[in-house]
C-alpha cells in the first residue's frame, strides 16, 4: 500500500486550502485554528509562516508576491513578502458565528470559497464566486461544510464537496459566465470511509479526495463513480491535497490534529503536518486569481 511521507511537521491544529504557485515553485497551505498562511519551498525544504490574526480558510496565488485569502472577515489581498492585508470584500460581516472554508480558483482565474458554521450546523454556508473586478455572488446556499472543489478538464463540469451529506455533486459549469447548473450526485461517501474534505483532479481527469478520519487520499473516476486508488496517510484527519513539484507529480496532502485526544496522538504524532508522495500520474496546476 503506498503511503505518504512527512515533509513538513508544523503540529498545525487544522491545516487547509493547499494550492501550488508554478512560478516559484512554492506551496501554500494554512492552518485556519492556528491562524497562519504557510509558504513551503520545496527545493530549500523551508516552512515560512505569516500570522493572520484570523482564520484563514484557503488562499490563491494572485500576482508576484501576492495572494489572496478567503478568511473569517472575508476576501483580502495579502502581500506576503510586506505581510500586509488589503480587505476586499466581507460577505458575511453580519454572521460572525460562520467563516470561510476550502476554496480554490476555476480556469478563468474566479475564486470559489465557502463558507461554514463554527458550531458545524448544517445549512448555514454558503459558496461563493469572487470576480477578477472583485463583485461576488453566491452560487450555493444551504451548505454545511463547505470543501473540495475542482473543475473538468474539458472546462464543462464542476465538482464540488459539501461534507456533512458525504456527498460529491456534479454541476454544468460555463467557463465564460461562472453560471452552475443541473446539480447531481456522482460519488457517495460510506460510513467508514471517513468524511469527504478537500479535493483536487489530476490530468487524466480522475478525483482526488482527503479523508477526513479516515487517514488517506483516495482516487475517483467521476464518471463512474469507482474508486480506482488510494493513498494512506499516517494521519486520522486528512483535509486536502493538490499536485505540486516541478512534473506535477507530487501530491502534497494536509491534515489536522484537533480535537485529537493525547492517546489519538501518541498514535499520529505528526497529524497537522503536511505530507507528500511522488506519482505516476501528472496533476494539473493551481488556477491563479485574475
């Protein structure tokens, strides 16, 4: 069975929102309880962490020394070399008990990002679109915990992780509008399979999906709905992954060690680190914002 490594053991309470800047050869990752934005590189094998000050759910590459951030306040434009934050827009200023979630940018450089209660409450999210001009629409109401998404690689359908229904839905995405339609279930999680978290979608166009206490990433032909691989992870809280390296064929993987008791952790001593393994197969790159 393959199993991936440690590269980076941060302890992070709740790792997330993995995206790969191609140009720099560079991995953002955040630790949303830890309140940090990590820049792993990969050729130096250094962690650099920037302090928030709030929980970050997921953050993009945007220009040189850019990012932009979906947080607990919203969207904000973080220049990460002067560690200044920009606020762009905050949809949910008057429902402090949610936050933003996973989020990741489609192929026509819109930002995609939901959002949750803290108390896990289903129904209370939202997902939503931000444009490059930086207007916002919402795009999916009622959701639990939003998580992964990815997007075909014909640019035609949109996938897409509300965790609490253990459920990957499909939906008709227009590339020119950002317009989603006809929504469908095309993978049902199991009981024991653990929670459907963060997702990402290789070059052969099969789903790759973190399973959260369920210590691995497993691989999923959409079109059939057959899982076709899977990769432990040492591990119970697996959260996200995204293809990264120099080929795209590094498969970097995040994981959380909330609300891990201390025996749970003497079992996982790295859990909230963040892992890799080379493969076979060749991911496709992190869309950028813009």
């Amino acid at each position: 069975m393959k199993e991936a490594s440690l590269v980076v053991d941060k302890k992070a309470l709740l790792g997330e929102g993995p995206s790969w800047d191609e140009t720099k050869e560079v991995l953002y990752w955040v630790d949303i309880e830890g309140e940090k934005i990590h820049r792993y590189h990969p050729n130096r094998q250094e962690n650099q962490t920037l302090e928030t000050g709030q929980h970050p759910g997921a953050v993009v590459v945007h220009r040189s020394n850019e990012v932009v951030a979906a947080m607990q306040n919203g969207f904000y434009l973080i220049d990460v070399e002067e560690e200044t934050f920009s606020p762009i827009v905050d949809p949910e200023q008057s429902i402090p008990s949610n936050r933003f979630n996973d989020g990741k940018c489609d192929p026509a450089g819109r930002f995609w990002a939901g959002t949750m209660a803290y108390d896990k409450q289903k129904g209370q999210g939202s997902l939503y679109c931000l444009e490059k001009d930086y207007t916002l629409t919402i795009k999916v109401d009622n959701v639990g915990i939003s998580n992964g998404l990815a997007w075909s690689l014909d640019r035609q359908t949109m996938y897409y992780i509300d965790t609490p229904t253990r459920l990957v839905s499909a939906f008709d995405y227009d590339i020119d509008s950002g317009a989603i339609s006809n929504r469908r279930t095309i993978i049902t999680f199991s009981e024991v399979a653990g929670n459907p978290d963060g997702m990402t979608i290789d070059s052969e166009g099969m789903l790759w999906i973190a399973h959260f206490r369920g210590w691995k990433v497993s691989r999923w032909n959409p079109e059939s709905g057959e899982c076709v691989d899977e990769i432990q992870v040492p591990a119970s809280q697996v959260t996200s992954c995204v293809f990264g390296g120099e080929d795209l064929k590094t498969l970097y993987i995040t994981t959380a060690r909330q609300n891990l008791t201390d025996e749970q952790l003497t079992q996982e001593p790295h859990a909230g680190g963040l892992f890799a393994i080379d493969l076979d197969v060749k991911g496709t790159p992190s869309d950028r914002f813009g």
